[in-house]
C-alpha cells in the first residue's frame, strides 16, 4: 500500500485581503503570493487559492464557488481554548462544541465559517476539554 498524504487542496475566495486576514489572524496561516494569487501555508500542508485575477491552467471538472468548501483544522489543545480564540477574533460559532471523529479518532469539534461562507472545523483530540 502506498502513504500518500495529502500536499495540497484548493479553495476559492472571492477577496484576497479578506482572505488573507483571516487565514493569517483566525487559523495562523503564512500567507504566501503565488501566481497573482495567495497561499496559506499550515506547516507541511498548503492551501491553494483559486480568486480574483487567476486563471488556473487545471481545474477541477466543476469548480467550487467561494463559500462551497468545508475544511477541519486539527486544533492542538483543548477545544475550550479553541473557541475562546475565535471569540477573541470575533469568530461565530456555527455549531459546538460537538462529540466528532477524525483520522486519529474519538474528537471534539467547533464549526465556523471564513469570510466567503465555507465551512470550517476545529477539531480537538485532547481530553482536556
């Protein structure tokens, strides 16, 4: 079997300095230029953005409108810290917190929205809630 992981995923966004702001000051993003565009790098994973002024070479067969994703982002402590950090940012929460599982298994969970309406998750693994 091979261990692929994943590199990249794509979004769309429809206002960069938005975008950028929040991904830099709500989820701790390093926005990156690419191609006319930006970039949100999490450690080894990135963040590709499809908006304003790109024009993708290769694209999905029916591409995502802003607002069309749904992300989950692994928080690394307790979900309570989580929320208070989205509170601080003036983040609303949609829905949590909530008994979820994700790749590592039993989780908690807190859902937002970014600026253009996708769905967002901070998930928690830690007991501590």
């Amino acid at each position: 079997m091979l261990a692929l992981k994943i590199d990249h995923c794509v979004i769309h966004v429809s206002d960069w300095e938005r975008s950028n702001r929040f991904y830099r000051d709500v989820l701790g993003a390093e926005v990156v230029p690419r191609q006319g565009g930006f970039s949100y790098k999490f450690g080894d994973f990135l963040l590709n953005c499809h908006g304003p002024g790109i024009t993708p070479k290769a694209v999905a067969r029916v591409p995502v409108a802003p607002g069309s994703s749904d992300l989950c982002f692994e928080w690394p402590g307790p979900l309570a810290e989580a929320i208070a950090h989205l509170r601080e940012q003036g983040v609303a929460i949609e829905l949590g917190p909530i008994a979820t599982r994700g790749v590592k298994g039993e989780a908690n969970s807190v859902y937002f929205r970014d600026p253009d309406g996708s769905l967002l998750e901070f998930m928690s693994y830690s007991k501590d809630q």
